[in-house]
C-alpha cells in the first residue's frame, strides 16, 4: 500500500505529507514566516491552504482530535480555512466523539452543526456549549466569545453567526427570558462591532433594542392576536434574499412583465425555470418564499404562534370557559343528562376545530384550512404591488427591503384571514349550537339554553378575534411611541424629570431607516431636556412633512423649559460651543456630547440639518429643530 502511495495516482500528496502522521502533527507553531510554493509540508512554514489539505486527509481517513487542547485547536482554526466545508458531517460527528478537550469538542460541534440537519446534532451542540459555558464562563455567553477571541479571532465570526435569535431562544440554561434573547443578543453584536469595526453589526443591535421598546410602549409584546417574531423575520430575510432582490432594485424603471396575471401553481413552476435570467421573476419567487416562512416557520412565523395559541390548550380553554353550570338553573335529571351528553360531544369536536386552525400541507391535519401559498389573485396582486413598492423605496432607502417584505405579507395574510374566519363561523354553526329538548313553558331550561349558546358565541367571538392582523407591526411606529420611549429613558435616569408631552402633527407613522433616526435624535433632545432643563418640566414636540427639492423632508421642533436662572439663549450659546469639538468622537464621549452626536448624524447623513435657539416669545424656553430626509413615511 505504501508502495502504491509512492508511484500511483496519490503519489505527489503521500510525499508531500510525509512525516505527518496524525492531526497534531498539523498544530501551527508561532513562526509567521510562509512558504508560498512549499516541495514538502513544513509546520514551520506552511500556509492555510496546505494545512487545511492536510486536515481533511488526515481526518478522513482518521478523525481522532483526543490529542488537541484547546490551545491546539485554536491554532488550527486560524490557520486553515472552510473547515466545515471540507470535512463531512460524519468526520465531524467522529472527531467530537474522540475529543477530550471539552472545547476541542465545542469546536467540532460547531462546524458540525453548521451543516448537519440532525436534530440530534443540533441538541447536541445546544447541550456542549451550555455546558461549556456554565462550566468555564458563569453562563455569561460574552465572555465565552471574549475568550475564544483571544484565543484566535477566527473562530469568533462562527459564534456571531450561529447565536442568533432562534438559537438564543433554545439555549434556558443560558437566556432564561424572553426579553434575555434580545439582550445578549444586542451585547454579542456590539462586541463584535466594537473589535471588527462592523457597522452593521452595531445597528443591528441598536435596531433590537429600539424594536423592544417601542413594542413595550405600544404593549405590542402580547398573545391577543396573531403575530410574528418580526425582528428575526427580517434578519433571515436579510441573510437569505437581499442578492435576489438586488437585481429589481438597481432597474431604472420597474415595469411588472407581460403575461404576469395568475393562472395557478403551474405558472410558479414554469416562472422557476426563467429566474435565472430576469430580476423581477427572481425577485417575485423570493418573496413567494419569504411568505411561505412569515407563515410556517416554527421560530419566528405565524406558526409559531398557532402553535402557542392553538396546540398548546389555548383553544380547549378559551371555548369551555365561562359555560354556565347547570346546578344554577336547578335544572331537571333529564334536561342535565342531555346537556352532560352534549358538551362531551362539544369537548371531542374541539379537536375537529383545532384540525382546521393549521397550515395546510404535509405533516398537518388532512382538515387543516389556513394556507401558505399564494394561491389565488388577491394575493397575487398585492405580491406585484410588493415588487413595485419596493423598486420605489429602494431608489432612496436601499435598507427597507426586509421592512416593505414584511409588511406585504401581512396584506396577503389578510386575505387568507378571511378564509379563517369562514372556517371558524362554520365551525360554530356545526359545533357551537347547544339545542335541548324541553316542553314549551319550562323556562329554566329555555333561559340555561340561552345562556348557553350566549356563552359559545361570545367564546367563538373570541377565537375569531384572534386571526387579525395586529394593529402595529414594528418596525413601523408612531412619532408619539418614539417620544415616549425616550420620555420613560430619561425619567428612568432623572426621576424629576416628568413633563406632560404636547404633541402637534406627530400622529403618522414612520418606517425604514428614518424610525431608528429620529429615535437617536429625539433620544439625545429629551434626555438633554431631562438633565439640563426644568424638572418636572414641560415639552413640546411637533413634527411637519413638506416638499423640499423633488422630495419630502420631516422636520421635529422639540420646546422645553430652563432651569431657573437659566435662559434659552444662554443653552443655545453652551450647545453652540460644545459644538466646537466637531462630530469625531461623539459616540463614545460624554458631557457635553449632544450637539455633536447630533453632528454626527448630520455627517452620517441621518439628519439633514439641526437648529437651536431661543424661544422668542418665552425667553426661558429652549427650541431645537432637526430635519430628516422622508423615505419611510406610511
């Protein structure tokens, strides 16, 4: 065999690896010298590409790590590449099983579970890191990422990737809460923003947190209608589908194609085979695809909600409740029996109820009405109407695409909530009706009949109340939410501070980037408001919409009062020379930071122009102005 590695098809590989026996014979050394077109592999001096060769030839054939440490593995990671590529799931699941190095483990684990569809890989994952985090770090998941930085900051992007929102959610040991999720989270992003120098990492993870807030002010975070986990939702929308919507994006003109109205399933699939070649058809089949997950994805979709709201008991309970007892009637034997008779009867057809409260498709109730599909021409209007609004909103704001996705599917969900509520109005028609057999006169057997079947509509009025869209869907809010989540912010910090807000004009609502502008903006106003002004203090904020220059432009006047002693010329001319020290910096100082935050922005070209000076007709009073360029007003 030897031999035949030496003049056969595997001669020039057998001699190039020659003398590397096992795995750790590949663990870097410290030498950063390189030889670009090595004979022989040299640990010393060879580079990414021979030694990730030389990983899987060695791993395939062997897959034991027991050797490595965790310093070891460290090393190796930073010096090849595409490891989870290169080597298959089952070397991957063989060398963690031979690992004796909790995080030598960890590691295999991870690449594994970038490509395996074992659930049983992927508990397996959840189980090691949870451990290895609670072992070796307190449970605190930044500094695990902090440490594994340290050790080589290649393996890092892996944990960024991979701790996202859903994967958070399944890690109780780690993240006890809901509100835990979007937490750690927001901290893993900012870290990673802060020692890569990843600008969307960090608004990420700013946009998480005002998404959650303005959620608890509008009391958005409930379970009395349908809903979706949309921060998630636009997340896989941006790391799956953005490429095929960049080709409608960058057309001049959107025209919708001849030949586009619906004729059923078989035009999708004939569409498949020419998206390949014309942006609006791939951009068509990628929001076909981004509605099928904003319906059945078992994370973040509407089904993730019926299954909390439906499987999970919610339905049983809701319709049994409030059924008058029969004792109170004093009811006959007879009219009881008949009545006991009818509701385990009601009991066993909530079953048949619940069938029909799921998506269709495989694996579901064979009576299942709800559907995922864009399957008739309502809901292919709204689809084109999709495309158009989105060619329109990308000419100015190229981030709104997942925002104007997310949105659309709710229209065409809207259509199909109509089917729904037939399905649930016919359910209580065949269900929901309690008759009794009684004589003419007996009243208490008419008035418990009644109240009954009172009881079962208002139950069913319930149920039916359940599959409607939400009447706010972040992130698209009012100016008044924003204003007070900053209000709360800054109470939070200057307890004295509690102003009656009067708001004028700030009743329309705002979407894209503008929504997490005018929160920063409006944030670094009212907490200045909070900590130089009046307390409890007054505030006046009115917004205005106008066309400027071919296009339209909001602008937010923000009025509070001064301290006593103080005046609003006197805070303009102490904002003017904070201003001196420019917008570098802005963000990560304090005192005296606001005007140049506000710098910053304008420089960022978040803000189109920041104003501030005394109130003419109230010397005590400050105003200050900000101006933002409109691409996301609803």
């Amino acid at each position: 065999m030897r031999a035949r590695d030496l003049t056969g098809i595997n001669a020039y590989e057998s001699k190039f690896y020659d003398g590397v026996a096992t795995i750790a014979d590949l663990v870097p050394t410290q030498s950063e010298i390189f030889d670009p077109v090595p004979n022989i592999f040299n640990n010393a001096t060879a580079g990414v590409l021979s030694r990730s060769c030389g990983l899987v030839k060695l791993a395939e054939r062997n897959p034991d790590f027991s050797g490595l440490t965790r310093e070891d593995i460290g090393g190796l990671m930073g010096l090849t590449i595409e490891v989870d590529r290169l080597l298959s799931t089952s070397t991957l699941r063989a060398g963690a099983k031979s690992a004796n190095d909790p995080f030598v483990r960890l590691i295999l684990q991870t690449l594994l579970r970038e490509h395996s569809p074992s659930t049983k890989d992927n508990f397996q994952f959840k189980y090691d890191f949870q451990d290895y985090v609670i072992s070796h770090h307190d449970g605190d998941i930044v500094s695990f990422i902090k440490s594994v930085y340290q050790l080589d900051p290649a393996i890092v992007p892996y944990f960024v990737l991979f701790l996202d929102e859903t994967m958070l959610s399944k890690i109780p040991f780690l993240v006890k809460t809901a509100e835990g999720v979007y937490e750690t989270r927001a901290k893993v992003l900012e870290w990673y923003a802060g020692i890569s120098g990843d600008q969307n990492s960090r608004d990420k993870a700013k946009q998480l947190r005002i998404d959650r807030k303005i959620a608890a002010v509008r009391g958005q975070i409930n379970e009395t209608r349908l809903n979706i986990d949309a921060l998630r939702f636009r997340q896989w929308i941006d790391s799956t589908k953005l490429s095929d919507f960049s080709g409608l994006i960058r057309q001049e003109i959107f025209t919708i194609p001849l030949g586009f109205d619906f004729k059923g399933k078989k035009m999708l699939s004939e569409l498949k085979l020419t998206a390949h070649r014309d942006p609006n058809v791939r951009a068509l089949l990628a929001v076909i695809d981004c509605y099928r997950e904003f319906c059945v994805n078992p994370d973040f979709g509407v089904a993730s909600y019926l299954g909390r709201r439906i499987r999970h008991g919610t339905l049983r309970g809701t319709l049994l409740d409030a059924l008058p007892e029969p004792a109170e009637y004093k009811l006959s034997a007879s009219s009881t029996a008949q009545y006991e008779v009818w509701l385990e009867t009601f009991r066993k057809s909530i079953e048949a109820i619940t069938a029909r409260l799921h998506f269709s498709g495989k694996g579901t109730p064979s009576g299942a009405v709800i559907s995922a599909e864009i399957d008739n021409k309502d809901k292919w209007e709204i689809l084109l109407a999709c495309l158009k609004t989105m060619h329109e909103k990308s000419q100015a704001d190229q981030g709104s695409a997942s925002l104007i996705v997310e949105q659309y599917c709710w229209y065409i969900f809207e259509v199909e909530l109509r089917h729904v509520q037939n399905a649930i109005a016919e359910a209580r028609s065949e269900f929901g009706v309690f008759k009794m057999k009684h004589a003419a006169l007996e009243q208490k057997a008419i008035g418990f009949e009644k109240s009954v079947n009172i009881a079962l509509a208002n139950r069913f009025n319930t149920v039916a109340s359940w599959f409607h869209k939400p009447p706010n869907i972040s992130p698209v809010a009012e100016i008044s939410d924003i204003v007070e989540v900053t209000l709360r912010e800054t109470r939070a910090e200057f307890p004295d501070f509690n102003p009656e807000p009067r708001l004028i004009g700030t009743k329309f609502e705002l979407s894209g980037g503008v929504y997490y502008h005018v929160y920063d903006a409006l944030s670094v106003i009212v907490r200045n408001a909070g900590k130089h002004g009046d307390h409890p203090g007054t505030l006046e904020i009115s917004a205005q919409v106008d066309e400027h220059d071919l296009r339209r432009i909001l602008t937010i006047d923000v009025i509070s009062r001064t301290k006593t002693g103080d005046s609003g010329a006197k805070a303009a001319a102490r904002m003017a020379k904070a201003g001196l020290a420019g917008p570098v910096g802005a963000d990560v100082v304090e005192g005296w930071s606001g005007t140049r935050k506000l710098q910053k922005m304008q420089m960022d070209k978040a803000l189109l122009d920041f104003k501030y000076r005394e109130c003419q007709d109230s010397p005590s009073e400050i105003k200050v102005s900000v101006v933002f360029p409109l691409t996301g007003i609803v």
